[in-house]
C-alpha cells in the first residue's frame, strides 16, 4: 500500500513547496524542472539513443513551459509514459531500486494536474475549491 501511497503524497509535497515560490519565478522553476526531468533516465541508458531524443522533446516542452503551465504538465505526462517503458523493460531510473520508476510514474501525474490548474499555490487553490463549493450551494430562503 505504501508503494501507492508514498509517491503521490511525494507529489503533493512537491507542490506544497511550489506555493512558496511567488509567480512568475515559479512557473519558470517548474519548466527548468520538467526539462532536467527528461535527462533523469541518460545514466542509465536502457533505450540508447532515445534517451538523448527524449530529453531534446522535453527541452522543447520544457522551454514552452516558461509561459504556459499546459506544456509544463504536458511534460510532467510525457515524463510519466517514459517512466512506465522503462519500469516495464526493468531499467529504472534509480538502479538500486525497482520500483522507483514505477514511482515516479505515480507522482508525475500529481505534478501534471496541478499545472493543468494554473500552478496554483494551495491556498490560491483552497481558495478556488471553497468558492465554488459555496456558489453551488441553493441560495437561502428568507423565513417570515
């Protein structure tokens, strides 16, 4: 269980930390970070060559990134499918460990739904969720 669990709340911490970076530096930390992230699996070298052209697409996505937080989490997906081909070869990107593949595709996704939502910081994102919650509410009746 703590095999699922642990790399989403990896995630979450991920993006708590975020929200103490002010905007526009934090967008711009996240598409420096999904860049280096396409360059996690070179050392390990289990698709050759493809591990060089991987890394170029999320330099391209990564540099996207530094205006829009779409392609920041579209870099985040790209990253989580290249985590399952290598979990699924056996090549993970930490040798000594497994799972840590399988990891990372657990916690990348976490990271790409929150840029999907703008790279709100959680209170920002408190926020959103708490109003919505109160427009949806039935407006009161008044009592005589």
């Amino acid at each position: 269980m703590l095999r699922y669990v642990m790399p989403v709340v990896i995630g979450l911490v991920y993006v708590g930390l975020n929200s103490l970076v002010p905007e526009p530096h934090r967008r711009r930390l996240n598409a420096l970070v999904v860049t280096g992230a396409g360059a996690a699996y070179i050392s390990g070298g289990g698709f050759g060559l493809w591990e060089l052209a991987f890394c170029a697409l999320l330099l391209v996505v990564g540099y996207a990134g530094l205006t829009s937080y779409t392609f920041i989490g579209v870099g985040w997906l790209l990253h989580t499918a290249w985590d399952v081909v290598h979990h699924r070869r056996g090549t993970p990107i930490i040798p000594s460990l497994h799972d840590s593949s399988f990891g990372c595709a657990l916690c990348d996704p976490v990271i790409a739904l929150w840029c999907f939502t703008g790279g709100l910081s959680v209170t920002d994102l408190f926020d959103r969720v708490t109003r919505r919650a109160a427009d949806a509410r039935p407006p009161a009746t008044a009592r005589p």
